[in-house]
C-alpha cells in the first residue's frame, strides 16, 4: 500500500496546531509503514521528519479542487491530509480527510494570516453545512482529533462516509522525574497558550488574575499592541505579562514552572495546551465545555466561561493542602493516553481498512 501524506500545511520556520498534528503524526506512522510527504515549499522539509517527499502546488492556489492531476502522476494507493480541503476531481486514489473542528460556523472569522481571496472564500464556506458536506462525502473516509468532534459531525450529518478518531498528542521536552513529582508549584504563575480571538475569552482570564493580585498571568502567543492596551485597561490590576511569541523551549519552561495553564475559550477541536500542560505535570484549570471534559477528565478543574470569579477560585483551591500535587499526578496520567505513537497505530488501521473497502467496491481496480 503506497501512502502519500499531505504535508502541506505545515507552518515556514514555526508551528500551530494543524503543523504540528502534521509533524508530529507523519513521523510516527513513518516507524510503521513506509509514507511519503506532500509538500509546497521546499521550506517546509525543517519542519517534518527526514522521509521522501514530492513537491505538488499550495492548498492554497486556485488549483486546488483539481491537484489531484498532481498527485494521480505519483501512483498512490491513498493519500492522508490533515485537512478537509483537500481538492480530489479526478482522483484515481483512496483519500482520507480530517476536520479539526466545527469552531467557524459558530465563529466565521477566518485566521488572519490567509490570503485576501481564501478568507473570503472561507466566509462562504462557513454560511451553510452544505459546502462541507460536498468534500467529505467526495471522500473515502474521515478522521476527526475528538470523540466531540465526531459527535457534531454525526449531529449535523455531515458526511456518509465512516468517521475515525485519530486524537492530537504533546511535543514537550521530558523533565526531570524530581521536577515531575515536584509537590508544589514553583511560582505564582498562571499560563495561557493560544490565541486571542474573541471565541478564545481572554477578558476572562484577564477579569480573574485582577482578583488573584499575587499571581502573574503569562499570555504566550503573539499579540498586537491595540489588543496588548485593551487587555491591560480591561482590568488595571492585572498582572499581565506578555511573551508576544515564545520559543517552544520559554513555552515549557514557562509552563512548567506554573500553578496551572488556565484557558476560558468557549469552542475547541481539541485542546493541544491541555495535554501539553498535563504532559509537564502543571493541572490545568479550564472552562467548562465539552471537549475539555473530553481532554481534562478527572484530572482538570472546570468553571464558567464567563465567571472569572469562578476561575479564581479554582486557583485558590490549589493552594489548598496537597490538592496541586494530587491534580498534577493527576493530569500527568490523564496525558498519558494522548501519543502520536497510539495516533498513528489507530491511523495506520484507518488507512488499511479505507483502502481494503475500497479494493473490495471496485473489485481490485484503483478509481
């Protein structure tokens, strides 16, 4: 079975979420079956594992719907992307998409950092199901990062086609067993990873460490300044401390040293901040939503999206005895179930059984 991977998307010089899913699962199913990556720019190649690789057009240009021309030259049995937009006119291939999330048609501001053209596109898309509907029924099968996902799938029937659960993993350096198993925080610090758009509520976590004066709220992402002053002056006394783009290794260090990572975002997909904090042994203090309660379990502690006072009190609860170290063995139990060695194994089935189906509809021919 020949798999290509399409690679894509992954980020020039540094990750988000869809690039590191990319990454990061790419390399595991390459321990267990020989893959082949789909790039755009060679650029990418610093950023993904060292495997063979085939340069096809952007996901992005307006040739898109009709790349399969590309990829038919390059006899694949079935090709994996990490995306839902892969376009498959013409495909004599199996193909398996993914859909992270169904955040835009609750919150249709598309990522700033697209072309003029893509975002507008993107609006569209996001006005009716239909259009997503359209894709993942031209497809073979679909992979989705949660069991609350899948739900939401199934709940606006989305798709004919099976849907599998291949869940996002932690890339975080491993750290000393003692620091691991440290009892108590190493400083007054809450964490917040992700970023600042308004479904992601930051004014909560802002409304919350004004009512905690001695803690520091660290925001890790890139920020612009009109957002830096509106947050500052959304409550003075806030102790708020931007990082305006940290390296992975500040990120952990950062959060490592942590009394929690806290979010109060109303939708995810997934929620990668979660397990990598849990993976560090910090607990994470959360809102209360479906897939955090998929991610956090037992381990994580839940409050209002829009009750900062409630936030608070998490925190506070944590100071009390033995209650941070409890959580924090806790949560590194609860990350233990997310590795892109088990993603992949599960991706690897997925793959096998899609082309199998297939095989057996066609009676052996490719399509």
């Amino acid at each position: 079975m020949k798999i290509l991977f399409d690679c894509r998307y992954t980020r020039i010089g540094r990750h988000d979420g869809i690039s590191r899913f990319t990454a990061g699962l790419v390399a595991a199913l390459a321990e267990r079956h020989a893959v082949t990556m789909l790039i755009s720019d060679h650029r990418q190649l610093e950023m993904l594992p060292d495997l063979p690789w085939e340069l096809i057009g952007s996901p992005t240009a307006v040739g898109e719907p009709w790349v399969a021309r590309q990829v038919n030259r390059l006899s694949p049995d079935i090709v994996f992307t990490p995306m839902q937009t892969m376009g498959g006119f013409g495909r004599r291939y199996r193909l398996v998409l993914t859909v992270h999330d169904l955040i835009y048609y609750r919150h249709p501001t598309p990522p700033r950092d697209l072309p003029a053209f893509v975002r507008g596109l993107w609006r569209l898309y996001h006005l009716a199901w239909w259009p997503q509907r359209l894709l993942l029924n031209r497809s073979d099968a679909v992979v989705t990062v949660s069991k609350t996902t899948k739900d939401l799938i199934a709940e606006h029937r989305l798709t004919r086609r099976p849907v599998f659960v291949v869940p996002n993993a932690a890339d975080m350096p491993p750290i000393a067993e003692e620091r691991a198993a440290r009892p108590a925080p190493e400083s007054k610090s809450l964490v917040y990873m992700g970023s600042f758009m308004p479904y992601k509520n930051v004014d909560t976590l802002v409304r919350a460490v004004a009512l905690l004066p001695d803690y520091e709220l660290h925001l890790m992402s890139r920020v612009g300044e009109e957002e830096k002053q509106r947050l500052a002056a959304l409550a003075p006394g806030a102790r708020l401390v931007f990082h305006d783009g940290a390296s992975d290794e500040e990120y952990a260090e950062t959060l490592a040293a942590a009394t929690a990572l806290v979010t109060a975002s109303r939708d995810e997909g997934f929620g990668i901040p979660l397990v990598e904090s849990m993976t560090l042994g910090t607990p994470v203090v959360v809102s209360d939503i479906p897939i955090f309660r998929e991610i956090g379990g037992e381990a994580a502690l839940f409050f209002d999206a829009d009750a900062p006072d409630q936030l608070a009190d998490r925190v506070r609860h944590l100071e009390e005895e033995g209650v941070w170290a409890a959580r924090a063995a806790a949560c590194r139990a609860e990350a233990a179930r997310y590795t892109w060695e088990a993603s992949a194994a599960h991706l690897l089935t997925v793959l096998t059984a899609t082309a199998s189906r297939a095989e057996r509809r066609t009676g052996g021919r490719t399509r």
